[in-house]
C-alpha cells in the first residue's frame, strides 16, 4: 500500500493470499477492479464509518459470496491510514535530520538509499 503525502491511499496491491478462484480472489487486480475503490480514499478518525464493507454500513463493496475477505482488506487499509496519521511527522522526517538539512538534501536531489 502505498500514501500520498497529505495522506490519500496512492494504491493497495495483493501480493499473495490464498483465496478461493473465482470468489475471494477478486482482490486481485487481474481478476478485479475492486482493490482500485481505495485509491485516493483517506482516513477521517476514529469516527469515520466509511472504513467498512456496505453490508456493514460503509462504503466498500464486498463480493458475492465472500464478505470476510474485503472486510480484512478494508480493516487493514484503514489500519495503515490510522498508522500514518499518528505519525504522518516522523515518517515524512527522514532519519530526523533538521529540517534544513532536508530542505537542502531535497534541492540537491540528494538520495538517503545505500
């Protein structure tokens, strides 16, 4: 899963599970578009109630048939968001350099990767 800085889903991928071909395995973005409802969603707080499949009172569709699985994904996509938000600052800091050691790193188009 991937963050947009101001903390919008980028994009969420499956890259294994073990579902049932033909039901469960529509989170796969061959099989389905549905991994694609997250993109550009975000996270409003502890009293957003739109992180849930429709059967449960969100806005996320679930499959016929298979309900537990979407609910997994959509609780865990939530769960990254949640995570980012609490600590959007020390994630956006890089190794807590000062801030103009990272202004200065940026406009140089320095890398931190070895």
């Amino acid at each position: 899963m991937g963050v947009w800085r101001d903390g919008r889903v980028a994009g969420v991928r499956v890259i294994g599970h073990r579902e049932t071909p033909g039901l469960g395995d529509k989170i796969e973005l061959d099989k389905s578009d549905w991994i694609l409802s997250f993109n550009d969603q975000r996270w409003l707080g502890e009293e957003d109630r739109r992180w849930k499949v429709r059967k449960d009172g969100g806005q996320f569709d679930q499959f016929t048939g298979a309900t537990i699985t979407p609910r997994a994904i959509v609780r865990q996509v939530a769960a990254v968001l949640r995570y980012y938000e609490q600590r959007k600052n020390q994630i956006l800091t890089p190794f807590n350099l000062p801030p103009d050691t990272i202004e200065n790193t940026i406009e140089r188009g320095d890398s931190h990767e070895s």
